[in-house]
C-alpha cells in the first residue's frame, strides 16, 4: 500500500512517531489538535485538521451556503489563529464533516447550498488566513452520480485555486470489496460523472474516513466485529489502496484513539504494524526495497545542473529506483527533469524494449522477456534517436508526498522506477529515465588454498636415490650381458 494513512480521533496515539519514522509515511488525520504543531520531530508528514462541530452549528452553516461559511469562519477565526501553523503548506482544514447526514444532499436547493458553502469557505480560508481547505467531507454514497456536477464542480474550481482538496468517505461491509463501486470507490463515478459533464480538471482527492463499518447495515461495528485478525484486516486495506487512482492523495482509516461508540474501528498498535509491513510508499520497515541512495543514479534539474536524492525527493516525492539482484543488468543511470512534453521518455540503446504498468487490471499480458516487475502492462522499442516514449494524461498527474501511479523497467533483469508520474498545476514536469547495461557479475569465489606440502622423509629420498644408483648398474651389466651374446 502507498496511499493508506490513519486517522486519529481522540490525540495521538503513544505509537505514532515511531510509525511515522518506521514508514515515513506522508499523511496523517487529527481531530481537534492542540495549539500546538502536532508531532513536530516528523515535519515530512502533512496533516488534514478537523475541528469538531455538533451537528446543528454544521447543520445552520452549511444549509445558508456562503454567508454560512462566513459565520462559520468568524466562529471559529480565534481557534485558527491561536494555531498559526496552519498556514504552513503541509497542513488543510476540512470542512463541517458529513453534511449528508443532516439531508444537504436531499434537494437541489440544499445542494446549491451545500455547494456554495463550499465554494466559498474555501475562498475565505485561503484569502483571510492563507489557510488550504479540505471541501466537501460526503459521506458514503454520496453524492449520486446526477448530482455530482451541482454538489462538486463549484467548490472543486476554488480549491484548485486555493491549492485544496476533496472529500469523499468511503466503507465497506464485511470487505472492502462490497462489488459495484457504491460504497467503497465511489469517488470513481463522481469523477465519471463529472467528465461526462465535461470536466477535465480536479483537484486532489482525499478519502477523509475509510474502512469497515457495519453502520451501513444499521449497527455500530468495526473491523473487530468482522474478523478480528489484524493482519486480516490490513490485507483488506491493501486490496482496497491498490485499487485508488492517480487523482487520489490519500486514505485514512478510521481511527486510531477512538472516543465511544468507536473501539471495535480502532487501528490499534498490532494494526498499525500490520500496515507498516504491506507499506511500500516509504523508506523504513515494510518498504519495497527501493534505493533512494542508488549511487549509480545521476540526477539532473531541467538546467542540466547535478542534483542529489533529498533534492529529487522534495520535489518529486518518494519516488524509488528499485534495484534489479546483483549482476549484469539494466540499470538506471540518469534521472533528468523535465518539462513542456506530457510524456516519460526513457532512453537507452536503439531496440531496447520497455514496459509500463499503472493499477488498471485490464492492461494486456507483457511478454516473458518484460515480465521481471509485473505481468502486465504496456510496452515500446527504443527508436534510433535513443529513446521510446510512453504518453501521460490528466491521471498521471499527483502531488507530492504522494508519488504517481506508474512503475518502468526494461527487459531482461532490469532496475525498477515506481511512483512515475508529472506533478499536478504544472506543465507536464516530470522525470525522464536512461537505462544502460551495467555488466557487473559477482566476483568468482576465491580458490581453494593448496593442501601445505607433507614435510620432506630424508630417509625415504635417501632409500630412493640409492636404489636409482642400484638401477643404473644393473642397466649397466645388462648392456654388456646383451653385447657378449651378439
């Protein structure tokens, strides 16, 4: 998993910053923090702030549209500014949570409004207090796909000027996997709907609450009340990341430190390690292996000047060169960034063939030779210019610490680039990668050392050179023996 975080409800649980150093995972969820930063020995981790409201405040605000959001923000204006923090660019505030459940969605005069709330607390936010918003915070099912353009489209154009993001939630009941897309993925047929309305544009996405959740059958229960096996439950987080988008930043489970009725949701320290061990958006336990330190790679900016990986990573995110096993391979020597073009152009000799592979489930088989990393995905020959060139559209685009949706390697044994992607509200930036054969086969094991010589027997050479002598006597009289007889 790479997109997967959690969510914390009541403060930090004891366990969090060695998560966070284990994984240096990117993304964290807190509920009413403190005045102060929260975990500031992590300052790679960015964090979605929620500040809970009862639901009749929601309920007032969010139903008078965009004089609603101006209440809200003159109501809580002294909370924000008692944490000026927030203003730093890892840090969102998300907006009334759920307003499905107060009927925003019921009508199309509660959607207008609900859309116009939106819209503008994230104009305000951002123009008063250079705050970044979290807009929209449905609950599961929501909205319905004809609704989609009245309910989004409003507060998505702001927060991608306000430089915001979306939310969805999103549970399953008893998988993730519940089949169809209306509970979890539900995001999928907003966005669909929304390019069938001619959208091309979105901001990021984020899943503000994700997980398992009987209340979708009308009872209060958590993961521990379907099978309560954390590693059982990690793997039903893992299917459920790999099937999320480019377009989505992240998830966040519902929820370690949990205030009642919510103990049987909670991502307890055993889950939190159960995740960390699938993790592969990092570099600590549960990684995938990449090396960022790969001192082969050689990184260039788009002036051509020599970069470093802590350069490339603020950059581009966490990114990964993967290494193929020890021995002659194809390895990545050049990492060069680039832009104007929405393409990934991967150099290496003339006939070099590479492949591509993104989470789509109906890419084509890979041939054998292409098939070290995945089994499918798409491919190409390098032209005579040096280089083949993979095409990239609006779901290639992430923002870091997020890092894109596509892995590169080519054939035979072959180092591995994971996280490809060009970085959103920008011209196509992105990373060109060049492969060269590096034939570096493990040294040959050392021969065995000779036996050390039996130490010289005086006795036994004198006993030899003395019958030797005995020999060349006797040759000596046969000789004479024979001469006689002729």
């Amino acid at each position: 998993m790479n997109k997967t975080y959690i969510h914390f409800q009541a403060g930090l649980a004891p366990w969090t910053r060695r998560y966070f150093e284990s994984t240096r995972a990117g993304w964290g969820k807190l509920m009413d923090p403190g005045e102060a930063d929260p975990l500031p020995e992590c300052p790679w981790v960015n964090w979605v702030i929620r500040r809970y409201d009862d639901e009749g405040a929601a309920r007032a605000e969010v139903l008078n549209g965009a004089n609603g959001a101006w209440n809200q923000y003159q109501r809580i204006k002294p909370w924000l500014r008692a944490r000026p923090w927030l203003r730093d660019g890892r840090f969102f505030f998300e907006h009334h949570n759920e307003p499905t459940n107060f009927g925003a969605l019921s009508t199309s005069a509660n959607r207008e409004a609900t859309a116009r709330y939106g819209a503008a607390l994230t104009r305000i936010l951002w123009e008063q207090e250079g705050i970044r918003s979290v807009a929209g915070c449905l609950g599961v099912g929501h909205p319905e796909p004809q609704h989609a353009l009245q309910v989004c489209a409003a507060p998505m154009a702001e927060l991608m000027r306000c430089e915001g993001m979306y939310s969805f939630h999103e549970y399953g009941w008893p998988a993730m996997d519940t089949g169809g897309g209306w509970w979890t993925l539900r995001y999928q047929k907003t966005l669909a709907a929304l390019r069938k309305a001619g959208a091309t544009r979105f901001p990021p996405i984020v899943i503000t609450e994700a997980g398992l959740d009987r209340l979708l059958t009308g009872t209060v229960g958590g993961w521990m009340d379907a099978n309560n096996d954390p590693a059982w439950y990690a793997a039903e987080l893992d299917w459920y990341d790999g099937q999320l988008g480019p377009q989505v930043a992240g998830c966040f489970v519902f929820t370690a430190t949990p205030n009642p009725p919510w103990g049987s949701y909670e991502v307890t320290e055993p889950l939190a390690w159960q995740m960390a061990e699938r993790w592969n958006g990092g570099n600590g336990n549960g990684g995938n292996g990449g090396n960022g330190g790969n001192s082969g790679v050689k990184i260039y900016d788009k002036a051509g000047n020599e970069r470093t990986w802590d350069w490339l990573r603020a950059e581009f995110g966490n990114v990964q060169v993967v290494p193929a096993p020890d021995g002659a391979a194809w390895r990545v020597v050049e990492l060069r960034e680039a832009d104007g073009y929405a393409a990934i152009l991967v150099r290496g000799p003339q006939g070099l063939r590479v492949a591509r592979w993104w989470p789509e489930p109906t890419l084509p088989a890979l041939p054998a030779d292409l098939s070290t990393w995945k089994t499918q995905g798409v491919w190409a020959v390098a032209k005579p210019e040096g280089h083949c060139d993979f095409g990239m559209g609006g779901g290639d685009y992430y923002y870091p610490p997020n890092v894109g949706a596509s892995w590169y390697w080519a054939q035979g044994a072959s180092d591995c680039c994971q996280g490809w992607g060009m970085l959103g509200s920008t011209n196509h930036r992105h990373l060109d990668i060049t492969f060269a054969w590096i034939d570096k086969p493990e040294p040959p094991e050392p021969p065995e050392p000779p036996e050390p010589p039996e130490p010289p027997n005086n006795e036994a050479i004198m006993k030899i050179e003395k019958a030797q002598v005995l020999l060349n006597e006797a040759q000596a009289l046969l000789d004479e023996a024979l001469e006689l007889l002729a």
